[in-house]
C-alpha cells in the first residue's frame, strides 16, 4: 500500500510495510502483557510463563527502607511507571527489571520470583 508523504509518494513494500509490521508487533505484546499470554507469533516480554513476581516482598523491603516508589524507581534506574506496573501486578515485567529493582532493595532473584 503506497503512501503519500510531503507530496511524494512512497513505493510499496518499503517503509510504509515495515512500519505496520512493527505497530502490529507492538500490539502484540500490549495483549501479551495484560494477558499474560505470549502471542501466537512467538514474540513477547523476557518473562517466561512458570514464573511470577512476589509484589508484596519488594514493597516490604521499600518500605523498611524508607523510601517511597519513586526513590526506588531512581535507584533502580527504572521507569517509575514500569515500576508502578511491577508492584501493582499489572502486567507481566521483564526479568531485567526485577532484577534491577531487586538489586536496589539489596535483594536476590531467589526471594522474590515464585515458581508454578
């Protein structure tokens, strides 16, 4: 499908193509990530089904400390929303940031992720 960008037109197959190739991968991993499913295409988040993050521990150990989401999020090098999805179970995180947030808090993989 040909498109007209600044008074040019864009031949097919190009940019245009693979542009709607990467919305309709992003779309997937939207689904993936509030379902919890991987999509059928393969493509998803690092986090592995089996596996599940045990919220409540984090936020003890957040708050022993004093510090309040957002100090966390910075000393973790975190988005403060992806950290905000993490602690609220909104969507399945990526073990990089469990990780990261784990390692802020003084904390291993092993106290925190809960096998199925």
């Amino acid at each position: 499908m040909a498109e007209v960008i600044g008074g040019l037109r864009e031949p097919a197959g190009s940019f245009a193509d693979a542009r709607d190739r990467v919305r309709q991968r992003r779309r997937s991993w939207a689904r993936s990530s509030r379902t919890g499913h991987e999509p059928a295409d393969g493509a998803g988040s690092l986090a592995g089904p089996g596996w599940s993050v045990d919220a409540t521990v984090i936020e003890r150990q957040r708050i022993l400390r004093g510090w309040s989401r957002l100090e966390l999020a910075h000393a973790a090098h975190v988005d403060p929303k992806t950290l905000r999805d993490l602690l609220g179970n909104r969507r399945r995180p990526n073990l990089g940031t469990v990780q990261a947030t784990c390692t802020a808090l003084g904390m291993t993989l092993a106290e925190v992720i809960r096998f199925s």
